[in-house]
C-alpha cells in the first residue's frame, strides 16, 4: 500500500483511468500471496474466473475494512451464478457451510469465499466452461451495469430494412454490435427521463415488435419471443427509471435496498428478541406475583382470624363504650344547656365588642386622617425650616455684611469727623472774610449808586445838549439853503437833516461809549466781590469812577 500510494494512486485522477486495468493491478498485487488454487489444476474456476469474482466480491462486501461480505451477499451472488447456468442453488448446505467456517467481522473475506467456490460443493457436476459463462454474465451485469444483451432485429432509418445486431443495454445507453464480440460498433441509443418504450403490434412479417423513442427518433426493434420482448422493454423501462431518478447503477441501487432490508431485519430480529428477553420477564414476574398472591392469601386467611378476634374485643369495647358514652351524653346535655346560657352572653358580649369594634375602626379613620395631617403638617413644618434656616443663613450673611459696613462707616465717621473739625474751621475763616467781603460790597453798593446818579444827571444833560444840536442844525440848514419858490418841502427837510448826519452818528458813538463803560464797571464790581468772598476779603478798595471822565462824556 505505501508502494502504490506513492507512485501510482496519488498520480492518478478520478476519471482519467480504466477502472478494469486498475482492478487487474490490484488483482495481481494480492492474488500471488493470498489466492491459493488447487496445485493439480483441478480448481473450479480458472484465473480469470477468479479475478472476476474477485471484483463481484469487492463490489458487494460491506463498505468498511477489511471487506468482508455477509452471508446474504454470498447466498445472492452464488445464486446468480447458479441462475445464469439454469441450476439450483443448495441453500442448506451452504448454511451448513457458513456455520462451520469461521467468520471475521461478520462475514466471509474474500479469499475465503474463493476457497469456498473452488471447493466444489455448490458447483459439483458443471463443467468449467459453463462456469465462466455464467460469471462472466454476473460479471457485466453487476460490475459493468449491462441490464441485458442479446440479438434483436433492428429496422434502419435510411434503407428501413431489418438486420440482426448484438444488443447490450446499459442504464444510460442502448448500444448495437454486429455481433456478440462486440468488436464492430453500429451505433447507440442515449436514454434520458423523455423516452419512452412502446410494444408494436406485428407488421412487415415481423413479430414481437417494440419501440424506443427518443427526442430526436423512433427505433423500431423485433425480438425472438414474446418472453424476450417482455424482458427487453422492462429493462429499458428500468434504465430510463434510473435516468430519471438520477441513479448511474441498478446493482449499487438493488445493494443499497438490499443492506437497508437487511438492517430492518436486524432492528426486527433485535425488537423481537427484546420482545422475548420482555415477555421473558413478564411470565416471570408473573410467577413471582403468583407466588406473592398466595403468600397473600395465606396472610389474608390469618388476618381474617385476627379480624375475628379483633371485632370480638371491638364489640365488647363498643358496649362499654356505648355506656360510657350515655353518661357522657347525659353530662354533655346538662353542659349544652349551661353552654346555651353563655352562648346568649357571649353573643350579647360580641355585639357590644362589634359595636366597639366599629367605633375603634371609626377611631382608626380618624387617627388615620390626623396622622396624615400630622405628617402634612411636619412637612410643611420641615418646609418652613428649610425656609427659616435658608433664611437665617441669608440673615447671618447679611449681617456680617452690615457688621462689615457698619465698621466702614465707623471708619469713615471718624475720617469725616475729622474732615468736619477742619471744615468747620476753614468755615470760620471763611464767614470772616465774608463779613468783610459784605461790607466792601456794601461800600462798593454805595459807590455805585453815586455813579449811577451822576451817569442819570450826564444823560440829561446829553439829551439836553442833543436836542440844542437838532435845534441849532434846524436853523443852521434854513440859513444855509434858502426856500426858492417851486421847491417840494420834502426836499427841504431832507436837505436840512443831511447836513446834520455825521453830528448824529458821533452822538449815537458817544451813548456807546459810555454804556460799555458801565457793563465793564459792573462786571469788574462782581468779579472782584466774587473773589474776596473765596479769599475772605481784602483790604483793596474799588476805584471810582475818574471825574475827568465823566465830565468829558458829557462834553463828548
């Protein structure tokens, strides 16, 4: 095995080699050491025989190693055989047989069950020719999935003349020799789930005609007998059957069915032998509760003595205890009445405790109610200390802040004491020089008077003096222009005034004159009252107003 899995088995692909020459070489490998013949050439099958047993036995064993086929598979194989040589497989022995060889696993192993059939006991009396005919037909059938071969008539397409060819159905195709050698290929009919197969009734001096039709063609068959034809549209009913279910092989599909049977009878043999082992110990452990039930007679016929017994003394203890029991009737009646007596107390004693226990539930509703406003109370209580400690605390801020404030004006009382003591005696100082600053203004009030009498007597006399001017330039202008005769008088007056207007103007210059004069003594008069006020008074005095002055104004 290490030599063929190295150089060849793992060199190889599935598909890309002939299964047969791969089965020769393993053949060869195996049958020099383990297959022994009969050494004087008296075996029942010859070497080839062997080798395709050899595959019929690999093909049917058990899928586990080492292979091992069951007796079953052996019974339907050498049955095979036999059927294919028209004999009568002899079950018996060949259950005697198994039951004498030993089996591993279950089973025959391969070598054995060749040393079996070369032993001669199943196959006595055939010739060897017979013999590998009949494997040889197991052989293709099982191991090259050929469902049947043999000769039909065959009508051609073209020409439609009938010829005879060799016919090998496989599940997938219908092929056609010219002969059973199989060496000269006529052609293949492909089978798929759409065809079909049809019996023909007799025509063109044919019998036991069929059909195939496929997609593409109809092919007309004849066979020998009306038993070949039979046999030959079932097999090709059953190879379409398997297109159709997908299956590649009948033998894999009959083998499977076959283990699949064999396991529901195993699981039935088993279910049956459990239902033995069940009905085993159901019969005895019936036996064992017969055996109990006497064994309960028996203590039901002692229990019954001592039932006896028992209801004897029971009697006797009723009696007494009837007695008994009358006294205690008579006693108990006495204490019925006496217990009627407290009953009525007792009923008179729970009424009133009903109508206590109303009055304590109406109590429970009202202690209820005013535990609820307690508890509304004390919230709002714990509400109000909230507030109250909340506001205590904004009160203890505040005075800390009123402490702060009233040492800052403390501080700044004394600062502003101190401030006050030299107000007070700047103050002093100061109505000091008012004093005298009100006297200077009283001087300075007297002065002005006086000034203003002598400015009202100077404006009278310039009044005076203006209106002498108008007059004297009145009679000035008459002498100067006389009237002619014919002269409009608004010329006249016009022309005397003319010559009178620069008089005018130096007069009306001369009153603005003296009024400046007076606004800038006056303002000079407060200023200097302003300033000995916030000096406290000087000892200047106010200068009068020059008399030469005020004696040119008027001149002027």
């Amino acid at each position: 095995m290490p030599y063929l899995n190295k150089y060849i088995l793992d060199k190889v692909e599935e598909g890309a080699f002939v299964k047969e020459n791969f089965d020769e070489l393993c053949w060869t490998l195996t049958a020099k050491k383990n297959y022994k013949p009969d050494r004087n050439g008296n075996s029942v099958v010859s070497h080839q025989d062997a080798f395709k047993l050899w595959c019929l036995f690999n093909f049917l064993s058990e899928d586990k190693y080492p292979l091992v086929m069951v007796p079953d598979e052996v019974e339907y194989l050498l049955k095979k055989i036999c059927t294919a040589m028209n004999v009568e497989l002899n079950s018996c022995e060949l259950e005697d047989f198994l039951s004498q060889e030993p089996q591993g696993q279950g089973g025959l192993t391969v070598w054995q069950f060749l040393d079996m059939v070369n032993s001669g006991r199943f196959l006595r009396g055939i010739e060897q020719e017979a013999i590998s005919m009949a494997v040889e037909e197991v052989y293709q059938e099982v191991i090259e999935d050929v469902l049947k071969q043999g000769y039909l008539w065959k009508k051609g397409q073209l020409r439609r003349n009938w010829s005879e060819r060799w016919f090998m159905l496989k599940p997938s195709a219908l092929s056609y020799y010219m002969s059973e050698e199989r060496k000269e290929k006529k052609g293949s009919i492909t089978l798929d789930k759409h065809c079909c197969v049809e019996v023909l009734p007799d025509r063109d001096g044919k019998r036991c005609m069929f059909c195939v039709k496929t997609a593409s063609r109809t092919y007309e068959m004849s066979a020998s007998d009306t038993r070949q034809r039979q046999e030959w549209t079932l097999a090709i009913q059953t190879a379409i059957r398997l297109q159709a279910e997908g299956k590649k092989s009948l033998h894999k599909d009959l083998k499977q069915k076959r283990r699949e049977q064999r396991e529901q009878r195993e699981q039935r043999k088993a279910a049956k032998e459990e239902e033995t082992q069940r009905l085993k110990q159901l019969q005895e452990e019936k036996e064992r509760k017969l055996q109990e039930l006497e064994l309960l007679k028996e203590a039901q016929r002692q229990a019954e003595i001592l039932l006896q017994e028992e209801e004897q003394r029971r009697r006797q203890q009723h009696e007494e205890m009837q007695r008994t029991l009358e006294i205690q009737l008579r006693e108990a009646e006495q204490a019925r009445a006496s217990m009627q007596a407290e009953m009525v107390l007792k009923e008179a004693e729970a009424e009133r405790q009903r109508k206590r226990i109303l009055e304590l539930e109406d109590m429970q509703e009202r202690l209820q109610e005013a535990l609820q406003q307690e508890v509304k109370a004390r919230q709002d209580e714990e509400a109000v200390r909230y507030a109250q400690a909340r506001l205590l605390a904004e009160e203890e801020e505040k005075l800390k802040q009123l402490m702060k404030l009233k040492e800052e004006q403390e501080e700044y009382i004394i600062r502003t004491q101190m401030e006050k003591q030299v107000l007070k005696q700047e103050m002093e100082n100061k109505n000091k020089c008012l004093e005298e600053a009100q006297k200077q203004l009283e001087e300075v009030r007297v002065n002005r008077q006086r000034v203003d009498q002598d400015v009202m007597a100077a404006q009278r006399k310039l009044r005076q003096a203006s209106t002498n001017v108008k007059h004297w330039n009145v009679q000035m202008n008459r002498l100067m222009h006389p009237i002619g005769p014919g002269d409009k008088r608004t010329n006249m007056s016009g022309g005397v005034f003319a010559g009178y207007q620069p008089l005018l103007s130096r007069r009306d210059s001369s009153l603005k004159l003296k009024q400046r004069v007076e606004d800038k003594g006056s303002d000079a008069t407060r200023e200097n009252s302003k300033e000995n006020v916030s000096n406290g008074g000087s000892s200047s005095t106010l200068p009068s107003p020059d008399a030469d002055t005020m004696a040119t104004e008027p001149s002027n």
